[in-house]
C-alpha cells in the first residue's frame, strides 16, 4: 500500500508548506496511485513505483494535453515523494532522482495598465457608494491587493490585529509559514477603514459569527475564502484586454510592475513580495521592458 497521507503530514509538519501547496501534492500523488493501478491491474505497493513507471505516467499526462507547469509540477512531486521514501527507509534508493518533465513555459505575467487598474477602482468606488456592505469589503478587498502585492491566501489569512491602518502596515503570513509586514497606501487605508466602520460589523451580524478574528468576512459572516476573493477579481478584470489568468495574481504582478516602472529597487520589492529569490522578482523587470518597448513602438516616429 501507498501511504500518501504520510507523506503529506511529513510537507505538513517538516516542511511547513502552505494548505494549497499540500493541496497540490495529495492530488498530484493521488492521480500517480490511480494510474498505477490501472497500469497494473491491482492496488500498488511501494515497491511497483519504479523510473519506468513514473515517466509513463508523465508520459499519459503529456498525451492528455496538460501544461507543460502542471507537468514540471508532477515531475517535482514525485521525486519529492520517492526522495522521502528512500529518506525514510520505505524504500532502498530514491527511484526517480532522474525523473525529468518538459520546462515550464516561460510566459509574461498579466499586468494591467494604470489607466486600467483606476478604471477597475471606480467601478468599485461608485458600488461602495451604495452603502452596500459586500461592495465595500470588495473595494477594500482590492485595494489592498493592488497596494501591497500581496498574495490571495495571505489577504484572506489576514486577522484584524494585523492591520495597523496607523502605520499604513499589515503584516501577513506567506509561503514556508514566513511572516512580513507590508505598507499600504492612504487609499487603501481609507477603503479599509470604511469596510471596518460601515460594512465588517453587518457582514459579521448577518453570519451569526460574532468572535470571529478574520478581518475579511464573507457573506456568512465567516473568514473570506480564496475562492470567492478569485471570482471577484475575475469578474472586475473579465472585460479588460490582456493575455494571462484574470485572477488575484494579476493585481500583484501589476503592483510590483508599478513599482519598479516608477523606480523602486529591485530588493524593496522583493521583499515586499516576500520572495525567497531575487530571480523570481527579476521577471517583472522584463515586464517592464516589454511595456517600455510596446510604448516605444507605438508613440516614436522612427520606432
């Protein structure tokens, strides 16, 4: 038998990864099992995972169409798991150390321009005026998404004990369980303060979830999920023209676009994301040629 469960405590509690990282892991490995399985006509035990196994596996999810990322992500999850097997005895060598997916596309993120990002903002703004709760949080919601660059699991994981509308600050919990403090501009602070004072208390009521500690609720009055956070942003950027998802992500890959198109340092906005890596900041500074390029061409005469 293939205890995935094991392992997946072991990402848990050894390596502290995020619920959705987890997520990814169990569903990668459960598919892996299934598959063996049917490859083998019988439920699979540890020792039928072997290199041939793995990449025929690979191989049937490269017929099936998948991205060349979720691809990487499967390669990256099996070696995980059988470098944990090894590691922990279940097996006698790590059988996929030389197992090898097809590169991640490298692609652009989706980054909207400034003019784009106020249009999306006023749309807000003038719903916010209704003095409809749900639309308050929302503009606040993307406000502060927009204004710090933060992630969706962080915004929605934030408490009302970490927001310092004083200072400007939130302080957030990111990838690896790593704690920052990010600022925020007046504008958000201003949206986050009327979401607190006229909108929060009738979102929490309406729920029955008075002790609720979340800062962002939701319509039960509980903690505001990622999901609803991704149908919101998809709906506001829905119409907009653009390449790439229509989701959270698109306001932090615009944030730090801004950022750096209005001359922030490259190590500022690292940290304000909160990656591990400069390199993976350093993708933003090929957004921002691009942009200066795609401007260049359509304003010089000579371009």
């Amino acid at each position: 038998m293939i205890d995935v469960e094991a392992f997946v405590e072991h990402l848990r509690h050894g390596r502290g990864l995020s619920e959705h990282t987890i997520r990814s892991y169990r569903s990668d490995l459960a598919d892996l099992v299934a598959f063996a399985a049917v490859h083998l006509g019988r439920d699979p035990r540890v020792a039928d995972l072997d290199l041939d196994l793995l990449r025929e596996w690979l191989y049937r999810a490269t017929r099936s169409g998948l991205a060349r990322a979720t691809l990487a992500r499967r390669s990256a999850t099996a070696r995980a798991f059988t470098r944990w097997l090894e590691e922990t005895g279940r097996t006698a060598v790590d059988v996929g150390v030389r197992l090898r997916a097809p590169k991640a596309e490298s692609r652009l993120p989706r980054v909207l321009t400034e003019p784009q990002i106020d249009g999306v903002l006023r749309s807000l703004e003038l719903r916010a005026d209704t003095d409809d709760p749900g639309a308050r949080r929302d503009l606040a919601v993307v406000e502060l998404l927009y204004g710090s660059g933060l992630r969706v699991s962080e915004l929605v994981g934030a408490d009302l004990a970490d927001v310092d509308l004083g200072r400007l600050m939130v302080r957030v919990t990111g990838k690896g369980a790593k704690q920052r403090v990010v600022p925020f501009g007046v504008p958000a602070a201003e949206a986050l303060g009327r979401y607190l004072d006229r909108a929060r208390p009738s979102l929490v009521a309406a729920g029955g979830e008075p002790g609720t500690t979340a800062f962002f609720v939701g319509a039960e009055g509980g903690r505001l999920g990622t999901r609803a956070v991704h149908r919101l942003v998809a709906r506001l950027l829905g119409d907009i023209p653009g390449a790439g998802p229509a989701g959270p992500h698109a306001l932090r890959h615009t944030a730090a676009t801004h950022l750096l198109d209005g001359g922030a340092d490259l190590r500022a906005v690292q940290e304000l994301l909160g990656h591990a890596s400069l390199g993976t900041t350093q993708i933003y500074t090929h957004v921002s040629t691009e942009r200066l390029r795609e401007s260049y061409r359509s304003a010089h005469p000579r371009a």
